[in-house]
C-alpha cells in the first residue's frame, strides 16, 4: 500500500467509474471504496456525496475532502467536520450542461412555449405574436461558476441579462449587481428570474412572499440551485394568485418532491427531478487529480470550499 490513499464514498455515484476515471488522472493514486478502506491512516484525501456521521473522523491523516458535486450545502451543515481542506467539483462539462439547461427553461418562456402546450391539450390555435429576445429581461441570482456560464450563454443569445452575486463581477453582456437593494432591483426588474445561488444560511428562503411579491405580476421563476433557497408555501401561493405565471423547479425543500405536494397539481409548474446538470467522472476525476497534486505542494485545491462562508 502506497500510504497515501483517497477514500471514495457514495450511495449514488458509480464507485468504478470514478475509480477508473481517477486512475487514468492520476495514476500513482491509491483509490479505497468505502467500506474497503484498509488501513484508515493511508487515507490523506476523500471524494465523498453524503458519508454517514462520524465518517471524516476515522481518518487521522486526511488532508482534503471534496464533495462529489457542486452544491456543497449538505457537507457545510454537518457537525462531525474536521479540519481539513474542503473542496467541490465543478468542470467544463457541468457549466455547459447548467447553462443548457437555463437556456432550455427561459427560453420556452420567452417564446411562450407553455401558452402553445396548453393550446394544443385543448386543440385550439393559439397565436402569440413573438416577441425579440432583447426586449425580455432576465435576471440571474449568482454570478459563479454556473450563474456567470449561463449568463452569459444568455447574454450571448440575445436576451437582456443582468446578475446578482455577493461580490461585484465584471461580465460582458451581463449587468451585474449586489447587495439587497440590487437583489430588489433584480427582481423587480426582470420577467424571467433565474436562481443559481447556493443554499447557505445567508441564502435560506431567500426568495420568500415579500420577494416573490416584488417581482412583476406574471414573472416567471426558473431554480436550478437548491428548493430551500425559495420559501415552497409562498412559491405555492404565488404560482396560484398569478403574482408568478409560471415556474420551472429542478430543486425542491424535500427531494423527491413528496406524493401529494402542491406543486404537483399546479399546471403552470414545470417539475424535473434534479437533472439540470450532473457530474461527469472523466472530466471531474482530472480536476480532482489537480487538486491532490496541489495539496501535495502544499497549494489550495481547485475550487476551494469556505467553510465560514459556507460555499
Ligand atoms: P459558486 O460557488 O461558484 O457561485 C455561487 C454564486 O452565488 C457566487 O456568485 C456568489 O457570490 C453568489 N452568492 C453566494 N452567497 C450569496 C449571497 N448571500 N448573496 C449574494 N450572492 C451570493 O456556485 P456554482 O455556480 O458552482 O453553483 C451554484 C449552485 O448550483 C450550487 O451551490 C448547487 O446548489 C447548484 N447546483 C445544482 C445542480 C442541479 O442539477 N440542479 C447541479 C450543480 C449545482 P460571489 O461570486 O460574490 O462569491
């Protein structure tokens, strides 16, 4: 044994695949899937998705976890963290899938694709006359890895984009804005309102009935980030009252959306079961290589993860 192992742990990710897919990055690396760890202290790094209580501290010599995926809200709300560095994956091909994604839900707005869906169950001929893209303002609620591809995806296709992080950024195309009064301005501003924020306890029910209130009547609401980011009773009571004419949720407070919840029942929802973009071992595996070779060298990993801003 080379004394210097990762320890892989998921319910629901393909362990070979990744094991395959971190060799061929890495090939000295010494890649354990938990349960089949050996000796606990020849693990310095895990690549884990929701290990059980307890599991980072069976490991005396870990040196980096990294969460198997980009939302790392379910690691940072953990009380069994130990003091190492905490890194996520993001690639390429997961900024490119979001984005597609995003362009795939404003768009069948922008181009009325709903109103045309219900015509056809009902067998009517519906015509709406098209609007141009730069007249339909979009807003996107986080400017990182994902928010900023998928904005300026948008931007690139035409629509009128303006973005909110915590930080100001600098987008082409993209009007970027901070702080609450430019959350405000986002969301009254913009018809189409896309949320790519992460879930922190800064961000938890970030959009609530006083926010969904400021946005224009008949706005329509795409979140792709995390469902506990939107308050679900005031989302509920906003797609009914037609304050929101339409929402698209890949996201939900509880996953799988439960049997019987509202959003169910409502036709101007559109429900997928957290698909928008998804991790892909080849290209994440050499991002994860990268980041083992830095923290060898005693350098940050890529996509470092703050634990006190809990993303
Ligand atoms: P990043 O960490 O790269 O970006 C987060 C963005 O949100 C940043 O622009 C950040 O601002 C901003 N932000 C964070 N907190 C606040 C705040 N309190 N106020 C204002 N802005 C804030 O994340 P990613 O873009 O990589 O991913 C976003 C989320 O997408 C993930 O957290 C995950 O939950 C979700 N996701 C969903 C998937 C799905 O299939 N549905 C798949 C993958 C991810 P700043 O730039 O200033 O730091």
């Amino acid at each position: 044994m080379s004394g210097e192992a990762l320890v892989f742990y998921s319910a629901v990710d393909n362990a070979q695949e990744w094991r395959a897919a971190l060799t061929a990055a890495l090939p000295d690396l010494d890649v354990r899937i938990a349960p089949d760890i050996g000796d606990p202290a020849d693990i310095r790094y895990a690549l884990t998705w929701v290990p059980p209580a307890g599991f980072f501290a069976l490991f005396p010599n870990l040196q980096l976890v990294v969460n198997l995926g980009a939302g790392v809200d379910a690691l940072m709300k953990r009380d069994d963290l130990v003091p190492v560095k905490f890194a996520r994956l993001n690639d390429p091909g997961m900024e490119a899938m979001m984005a597609s994604y995003v362009i795939f839900a404003v768009t069948r707005y922008a181009r009325d694709i709903p109103v045309f869906e219900r015509a056809k169950r009902r067998g009517e001929w519906d015509y709406v006359h098209p609007r141009p893209l730069f007249e339909i303002k979009v807003g996107v609620l986080g400017l990182g890895e994902l928010g900023a591809a998928s904005a300026k995806a948008l931007a690139a296709m035409g629509f009128s984009v303006t973005g909110w992080s915590r930080s100001p950024k600098d987008i082409p195309g993209v009007t970027a804005l901070t702080g609450r009064d430019g959350l405000e301005r986002v969301l009254s501003e913009n018809e189409i309102v896309v949320c790519l924020v992460p879930l922190t306890p800064d961000t938890h029910h970030l959009l609530g009935a006083p926010e969904l209130a400021l946005m224009p009547k008949g706005a329509k609401l795409v979140n792709v980030s995390r469902g506990a980011l939107v308050d679900e009773v005031a989302l509920v009571e906003a797609l009914r009252s037609g304050q929101l004419a339409e929402a698209t949720l890949d996201v939900f407070e509880t996953e799988p959306l439960p049997k019987g919840h509202p959003l169910w029942a409502l036709d101007n929802v559109l429900i997928t079961p957290h698909v928008a973009s998804i991790t892909v071992p080849a290209l994440a595996a050499r991002d994860v290589a990268e980041s083992i070779r830095r923290v060898r060298q005693g350098l940050p990993p890529l996509h470092e993860v703050d634990p006190h801003r809990g993303y």
